[in-house]
C-alpha cells in the first residue's frame, strides 16, 4: 500500500459510518471519466534533472518524455526509478534536420539510423514509443508524394528493430505541409502497415485544418498517444482552455475509442500547476 492510501485508510479509521461514505461520495465525485485510463507527462529532454522530476510529480503529473538520441539513459533511467517518474517514451530530436524524406538519400540514411538509435534509448530508458515527424515538403523535391513514399520506404526499414525492442514509432502531424487533412494521415499509417506504427495525435497543432475532435474520430485507435496543446483563430497557441479546441468533444471521441495511455503536454508553461489542473479538469481526469 502506498503511503498516502495507507494515511487515508488510516484517516478513516476514527470516523463515523456517515463521515465514511461522504469521504467516499466525494472522492467518486473528483474522479473523471479517464482517471485511471489516461496518464499526464510532460515534454523534459535528455538530461537528468531530479529536482524537476519532484516537481512535476507533486503537481501531480505521472511521468515524462525525452528527447532522443543522445540522452544520459542511464542517469535519467536511475532518477526516473528513484523519484517514481517513468519516462513513457521520447521524441526522434534529428527529425527536422536529417529528414527522412529528404531528396538525399545520404541524409535520409542519417535520419534512419538516428530513428534506429533513439528506438535503442527508448527501450533502455524504460519507454514504449518514439514519436516522429516523417519530413516536410519542402518544393519540387520534397512534394507531399515525396515526403509520403520516402518517409514509408525508411520507416519500413526500422520495423525489425522496433517489433524486436517493442517500440512504437508514433506519427505526429505539424504543420510541415504533410497530411493537413484527418483522411490523409489515417491513410498514411494504414499505408506503413504495421501494428509498431500509429498516431501521436497534437490535440493543438491541427485544430487549425480541422477540428480536433475529427481528427479522432477518423484516426480511431490508431492514436495511441497525444500531445496537448490549444490554439484559436484569434489567439494561436495559447493556454490550454483558451483556444478553439472543443474538449468536450475531444473527451467523446475518445471515449468512443476507449483511449488509455499517455497525454503531453508540449507548451512554453513547461507543465506548471496551472497546467496540470487544467489538464485534469479538459481530460476529466
């Protein structure tokens, strides 16, 4: 038992049976819908900071995500161990620069095996999924159908090592001129074909191409993680709650879906308090 169910059990000990069943009532009134389904993380890097790790656990988030290749694995796994804050997964961190759909090919092997070494600090660091941005159309020699065939041809490469390690590799749309469209990136993961690829939905970054709750309904359970963010035609990126998102019917799609896993927060506020709350009152946590 842990020790904060232990003091509460404890607690109730002296109380009346009236006193009891109210303590209860209201506890089954803070729990949401997805309390015990979806787990709140934020972005955090590669370096081992256990002060911020406590901080972020006090304010109530369950864990982090990294930033990879090139993390202390072992300092962070030993920290994120002893703090109690499991590092879910990490963020491919050459994704921009070594393209995957570069019209290099000497570049778009770079940018293989960098998604092949942060699918190894992944796994050692305790994670299940590295999230992706396949490329960017950047003119005639990076079209929408080059980014598309080339980024499909790479990832199909990592697929051994990934099903080996039980790695994810999680797609996340950005506004790179790739898949603005929910039938477009539903299409694009069924093309890789594989059950080691899926969805790493941004709540916020595709609100602005189509609602994001369409977003969900289309992908389905090919989402098996989210970033979340807000953004509004009036305000852009913008604290959560204050945007254009409607979370309400963001929760009922992925109700519908039966959505449990991981949710992070990817914002300039960096998961404070004001953050953390706000996610549980959104998510219905």
């Amino acid at each position: 038992m842990q020790r904060r169910e232990f003091l509460r059990v404890a607690g109730t000990a002296t109380l009346s049976g009236s006193c009891i069943n109210q303590l209860h009532a209201d506890e089954n009134k803070r729990a949401g819908e997805f309390r015990g389904k979806i787990y709140k993380s934020v972005k955090f890097g590669g370096r081992v900071n256990i002060k911020r790790l406590k901080q972020l656990k006090e304010l109530g988030f369950d864990g982090v995500e990294g930033s990879a290749p090139g993390m202390d694995v072992e300092g962070l796994k030993k920290a994120c161990a002893e703090v109690g804050m499991p590092m879910h997964g990490v963020v491919y961190n050459k994704h921009w620069k070594m393209r995957l759909s570069s019209p290099d090919p000497k570049v778009r092997e770079i940018g293989r095996k960098g998604l092949e070494d942060a699918i190894r600090e992944a796994k050692a660091v305790g994670g299940s999924s590295v999230l992706l941005v396949p490329g960017a159309v950047k003119g005639k020699d990076e079209n929408h159908d080059h980014v598309w065939n080339r980024s499909i041809t790479e990832i199909q490469k990592v697929l051994p090592l990934a099903s080996k390690l039980g790695i994810h590799v999680l797609i996340e749309t950005v506004w790179n001129g790739f898949c603005y469209k929910p039938e477009q990136f539903r299409d694009y993961i069924d093309a890789i074909d594989s059950p080691w690829v899926g969805a790493y939905y941004d709540i916020g970054n595709m609100q602005k191409f189509a609602p994001s709750h369409e977003w969900i309904r289309v992908l389905g359970r090919r989402t098996v993680k989210l970033d979340v963010k807000d953004w509004g035609v009036k305000n852009g990126f913008c604290r959560l709650g204050q945007g254009d998102v409607d979370w309400k019917a963001v929760r009922r799609e992925l109700a519908k879906i039966d959505f449990s896993g991981w949710v992070t927060r990817e914002g300039g506020d960096g998961g404070d308090q004001a953050t953390a709350q706000l996610m549980d009152e959104l998510l219905d946590l």
